[in-house]
C-alpha cells in the first residue's frame, strides 16, 4: 500500500533524507521513530505531495506521488503535528467542506458516526476557534478518516490530547488498520509504538538504522530493569551513529 524506493530529499544541498527505502502493507502501522532532525516529517510531507522528493519513487497504492499526485492523494488521510483548520467554520463544516473535496457522497452518515466516535457530537455545531487544543486535533483525524482512505500518516497524533482522548485515538488507528488501512506514525512516546505498531523504523540523520517488526526489534535489544526494549534500541542505535558522525 505504501512504497518508497531510494528516496532522498535534499535542501541547497542538506540532505534531509537519504536513499530511503521501506513498505507498509494493508494492516500494518509502522513506528517512524527518531531525534529532531532526523527526516520523520520530511518523509510523511513528501508521501502526501506537499514537498517534492529530490530523488526516488514514493507509490501511494499504487500511485507515484509525483506523476500521479491527485490519484495518489484521494487514497491519503494526514494528520500534521499542528493540523491547519478553518476559525470561522464549524466542525460539521469541516466535515462537509471535507466530503465536498474528496467527492464522498451521501457522507452524512459517516460523519455523524465518527463525531460519535470522537466524543465531538455536542460540539458539531462550534466554531473550532471555540475548541480547545485536543478537540482540533480530533477534528482533524475525523476529517481525515471521511473518505475512508487506504492510506493514514499522523505526525505527532497524540498533541494535546488528555488520556480519555488518547485511549479513544489508539483503539481509532487499531480499527482503521484492522479495516485494511496501511498506517505510519511519528511520535517521540516510544509507549505509543509498543501499545500500537506492527513495525517500526528508527531514523538518524536522514538515514534508516533499524527497519523492521516490533517482535524482532523487541527480541533483538532485549529489556533490563531502567529501560523498555524499544528505548535500549533506540538510544544504541541514534548515540552510536551519533559518535560515528562526531
């Protein structure tokens, strides 16, 4: 569902990413995992066309990103770190306005059951200037969700969410991949990947250190008694590049 070969991004000559190559399958969550800086939001922003890649080929179902951008993107749903939503509208015009764009018809239904989901059907008729931090965000997923995409990339889904909202958004991602969605998710809260992710990848440097299953990831760096398995993974893998660049 998602495939990304040899894929680098480059700025007046920084390398953001370098010759990054992975694939999620229908089902699947990958973890994209590492320190600031290290290409997770330039990977997810060029998956969905917003930057263009300097090199590589990134299918969306399918789809080439770059020669087949619209056919590629009615199969997205994004969820940026800090969603861009419209002040002046609703939350059922967001969702409206949502379902105008990406053709979904009769989307009354659907709408009103992720409202439900959402915890956002007394606010269905609020100006989002209203809504606090964590209900924007929940706007932002249901409206991403609307058009049933194959395809779901959240950077950072958990911003502003208090722990009622975040136990509703964990068992939302599970349901959307149980559906058959492929889906990557950049977070820094390493408990995220473990409640949550199939795979996981971890990023330094515009460059991939570790890809593959949680289980193998799990096995592999074992646990003591400071640390989770995933947290020994991931400060041995970004200290030791760390040190290889220093």
């Amino acid at each position: 569902m998602i495939t990304v070969t040899n894929f680098s991004k480059q700025y007046k000559g920084f390398t953001a990413v370098k010759d990054l190559s992975f694939s999620v399958e229908p089902g699947q969550i990958l973890g994209l995992l590492g320190p600031n800086g290290a290409g997770k939001t330039t990977t997810l922003r060029t998956l969905c066309g917003i930057i263009p890649p300097t090199s590589g080929r990134l299918l969306i179902a399918g789809h080439d990103i770059a020669e087949a951008p619209i056919a590629a993107k009615q199969n997205i749903g994004y969820i940026p770190d800090d969603p861009r939503l419209f002040d002046t509208m609703t939350v059922w015009e967001h969702l409206a306005f949502t379902a105008a764009a990406y053709k979904v018809a009769d989307f009354e239904e659907s709408a009103e059951a992720l409202l439900m989901s959402f915890e956002l059907t007394h606010k269905r008729d609020t100006l989002v200037h209203n809504l606090s931090r964590g209900m924007r965000q929940k706007v932002a997923i249901a409206c991403a969700f609307l058009h049933d995409p194959k395809v779901i990339l959240f950077d950072e889904p958990l911003t502003g969410l208090d722990p009622q909202g975040i136990r509703g958004i964990k068992q939302a991602i599970r349901e959307r991949a149980q559906a058959g969605a492929a889906i990557i998710i950049s977070s820094h809260l390493l408990s995220l990947f473990e409640d949550l992710c199939t795979h996981i990848m971890v990023l330094n440097l515009g460059e991939c250190r570790l890809f593959g299953t949680m289980g193998s990831v799990l096995s592999e760096f074992g646990q003591n008694d400071d640390s989770s398995a995933l947290e020994e993974a991931y400060f041995t893998i970004t200290q030791n590049k760390e040190m290889d660049q220093a």
